[in-house]
C-alpha cells in the first residue's frame, strides 16, 4: 500500500480517474505532458498512483478542457494563483467569445457565398457590374515616410504595405505588376491572372536577406465575379446587406499565436513581433497565397486596406463608416480620419469600391 507524505493512501489511476471525471487515457497523457504527473510510479510494473490533494488541480484541468483551452495554456493557468488564474480563464473566456463572433460572421458569408453558386450562372447573364472606386494612401502622424501603396481602377482594386529599407519601392513594384489586368481581355481567368502578376513580382522582389518586402491584397472583377489575392496582413471587406465581412486572413505571427490560443486580442498591440509576417512578397520565401473567387452583387461596398488602419481602427468603426459614406470617395477620407483620431501611428492605405449593374444610375461624388 501506497501513501503520500501526509500519510494520504495514493490512489490507483482508476480511482483518481473516477473521481477526478478524468480517463485514464486522459491522464496518461497529462503525465506525458507534466501538466498532472502521478504522485508515483511504480518501478517494476510502471502503475501510477495520485495522492487525493492532486484531485482539486485534476478537477480544474477537467473543467478548462470542456472551455476547450488548450494543454498549453491550462498548465499555465494551473500554476497561476487563484486569483491570477481566474483572471486568465476570464480572457480566455473573452477571446473565444471574439472568436465566435467572428466564426459566425464568416459562417454567414460563406452561406451566404455558397446560396449564390445557384443563381451566378442567370445573374453573371443577366447583371453585368460595373464599379465605382476611390483610392488614398496617409502617410500618418509618426512614420518619417509613406510605404503604402494603393490603386482603384475599374476591374483592379489593390493595396500592399512595403516593409524594409526599400519597402515603399516594393510596394510600389507589387501594385504595379497588376496594373495591367485593368486591360486583360474579355475571358482571362481572373484568378489565374492575378496569380501569374503576383508571383512575377516576388520573384522580381528583393531577396529576403535585404528584410524588404510588401504585402498585397487584390481584387480583379471579371463579370459579376471578383478574384481575390492575399499575403501578408492587409485586409479586405464586404459590406453587404447582413453586415460587414472580412475576407481574408492575417499572414501573421500573431494571428498564428491567436489561432493557437496562444495569445489574446488584447495582447497583439503590446507583443514584441506583432509586425512580423508568415506570408509576404519578399523574393525569398515561398510564394504561398491566399486565392479565392467570390460572387459579386449590384449594391456590395468593399474594402481594402492596409494594418495601418485596421491597427487602430475597431471592425464596428469601419461598418460605421462604410454604411453612412454616400459615396467611395467620402469613405475612404473618412476612414483615414478615423486613423488620425486614433494617432495614426502606421501609414494607411485604403480602397474602396461600391457595384453598381451596368445600367444603373451611378450616384455622383
């Protein structure tokens, strides 16, 4: 028979698993983790025993594993004080509450999306678009210099953040590549196209040991469909009837932490490589980007633009702004207003572009 120091009879994993609501599965693999290590094991046959004082930390971890936190950051929590601890659960709790929020917001995008493959063949048909657009780069109330590029034609949208001792240039270079789609003829697969554009400039952009690169989101319409292109941590949004979407998603350190549940939204601004990038234009590393194709409607206002903006700026300022603005142009000065009120620490660049079917009356600036 077994005893802890306290004289305490160990219990055997069946029991402990029993009265702490944990497998034996389960708690062999918090051993492999060190998250909640039997009090002993027997050296000969390899059983484990727990003493009864381990069952309140056994209880807790059961508890966070049905929050769904990860082993990772339960074994932090764990050693946390009670009062430190509960501050922890709390903004566990709070991020995933964020995280819902937006799950659902995608969730209905994507219903949204996937309801409209039905009619895009009579609509593509029927309700040819056109756009009207307006683009604005910032320079900022801290930045020595402007790194952002933006451009707004009437088939391509685009925005890149250059990074680095020549970042404007490459941001520059990475827009420019696509310009020429504006003139793309009639049945050129859109995403096909933008790929082709973008993957020309990584290859002509500077090698990564130089630490110069940019990020580009683009939108090229073709029809009533638009072609998305993404890397980096620049952003684009749909606003639509249901609400504003974003539609794509952050090639970042930190949004790889959050997406881990590693890191909370509030630590982002305070973490010391928040600026760095999974995924970017920087002639160095693979060139991996984000390609979708997305149906279009008469009525849809998006948006592009750079983390100099979304840095500083809440999504439910960007959906005030974006309801209320008449028209592209009012938009994008009043959300880089919004920058400046917020201490514009980064340059800003946004796009903004409404559809309209090709008959319809466009409203004028």
């Amino acid at each position: 028979m077994h005893h802890d120091a306290d004289g305490a009879e160990l219990l055997t994993i069946g029991a402990f698993a029993r009265a702490s609501r944990l497998s034996p599965k389960a708690l062999r693999l918090y051993d492999e983790l060190r998250l909640l290590p039997p009090a002993h094991v027997d050296p000969v046959n390899g059983y484990r025993r727990y003493a009864p004082a381990q069952l309140e930390r056994a209880r807790l971890v059961a508890w966070l594993r049905r929050l769904g936190m990860p082993l990772t950051r339960i074994r932090e929590v764990c050693d946390l004080t009670p009062d430190t601890a509960a501050e922890a659960v709390a903004a566990y709790w709070a991020q995933v509450e964020a995280d819902t929020a937006a799950r659902r917001d995608l969730a209905a995008f994507l219903v949204d999306q996937l309801q409209r493959k039905d009619t895009a063949p009579m609509t593509a048909s029927a309700t040819p678009l056109t756009m009207r657009y307006a683009a604005r780069t910032d320079r900022g109330l801290v930045r020595a210099a402007n790194q952002d590029t933006a451009h707004a034609g009437p088939r391509l949208l685009a925005v890149a953040d250059g990074y680095g001792p020549e970042g404007a240039r490459a941001a520059a270079a990475a827009v420019s590549a696509l310009q020429h789609l504006e003139d793309a003829p009639a049945g050129t697969d859109p995403l096909a196209a933008l790929e082709e554009a973008a993957r020309r400039a990584h290859r002509a952009a500077p090698t990564a040991d130089e630490a110069t690169g940019s990020t580009l989101t683009a939108l090229l319409r073709a029809g009533s469909q638009l072609a998305l292109l993404h890397l980096g941590d620049s952003r684009a949004y749909v606003l639509r009837d249901s609400g504003l979407f974003r539609i794509t998603h952050d090639h970042s350190l930190v949004q790889s932490l959050i997406d881990e549940g590693r890191l909370t939204l509030e630590e982002v601004p305070s973490h010391p490589q928040r600026a760095r990038l999974l995924r970017s234009l920087d002639g160095g590393s693979p060139f991996t980007p984000d390609l979708q194709l997305l149906d279009a409607r008469p009525g849809e206002r998006y948006l592009l633009c750079t983390d100099g903006l979304t840095g500083v700026v809440p999504p439910e300022s960007l959906q005030d702004v974006l309801t209320a603005a008449e028209t592209p142009e009012q938009a994008v000065a009043d959300l880089i207003a919004l920058a400046h009120a917020a201490g514009a620490p980064d340059n800003v660049a946004c796009v903004v572009a409404d559809l309209h079917a090709a008959d319809a009356e466009v409203p004028a600036a």
